[in-house]
C-alpha cells in the first residue's frame, strides 16, 4: 500500500497522556483547510512508519475552516467545543471533544491516525414504503 503523508495538518502529540479530561491529540494547522475533509481514528503502532486501525474509533471534525498557524487540540473526554484566540492575535485555538467515557493513550502502542477523505459513496435514501390504512372501526 502507498501511503501519502498529509501537509495540510500535522499531529504534534498527545498532551497530558492517561490523564481523565487533560488527555488530548495537538494538531497544527499548516494549510488553509476545510476540516469537513479530515477525521482521527485510533491504530495501533505496526512499527515506526505504520499504524493499523482500530474498529469503531472515529472522530470526525465537521466542517469549518481554519488557517495557518491555528491549532486544535482534541480531549479524548467529552466537554463544550471552543474557539479562542491566542495572547498575541496571532492564530486561532479550537478545543474540540471526543466524548470517550475513558481516556485512549494510556497504552503507548495506541496512536491517533489522522486521515484525508478525497471522495465518498453511500447509498441513495430509499423511497418510503406505501403503507395500507388502517381499517376504520366504528
């Protein structure tokens, strides 16, 4: 498998590791992005340039744009989303939630696993199903 790295956003680390509501990823922004684009898995470290996701693990940002020199941090816990500026007005920090019940990285071999979606499919809404009325009872 070819793996392409992404230039837009970076994982700086993991702050405050195993710590219950400190816990979470730092991410810099170093391209303007929509974050619609862009969603944290959980992987487990294969070795130094490779991770295998795990199942049922995704955080997905939503849409919203952010701009060079911001950064994100996502708490593994669960809280209110913000968006601050930072002391000198130079860039934007945007506290986002995961809303895990346990912290996730308290184990070293566990990675956040940052991916790009470039395309989607899903399936059509189907049509509802014509219902027969009910009889009418008097």
């Amino acid at each position: 498998m070819i793996v392409q790295h992404l230039t837009e956003l970076t994982v700086t680390g993991i702050l405050n590791r195993g710590e219950p509501n400190r816990e979470c990823i730092a991410l810099k922004v170093k391209q303007r992005v929509n974050l619609g684009q862009f969603g944290l898995m959980l992987g487990r470290y294969t070795n130094q340039d490779n991770a295998l996701p795990y199942f049922d693990n995704l955080f997905w940002f939503g849409d919203g744009f952010v701009e060079p020199g911001d950064w994100l941090f996502i708490y593994t816990g669960s809280g209110q989303a913000s968006k601050t500026r930072s002391a000198d007005g130079a860039y934007d920090i945007f506290c986002l939630f995961w809303g895990k019940p346990t912290t996730l990285f308290a184990e070293t071999s566990i990675t956040p696993v940052l991916f790009r979606v470039d395309a989607v499919n899903f399936l059509r809404s189907p049509d509802n199903v014509p219902q027969t009325p009910m009889p009418q009872i008097k």
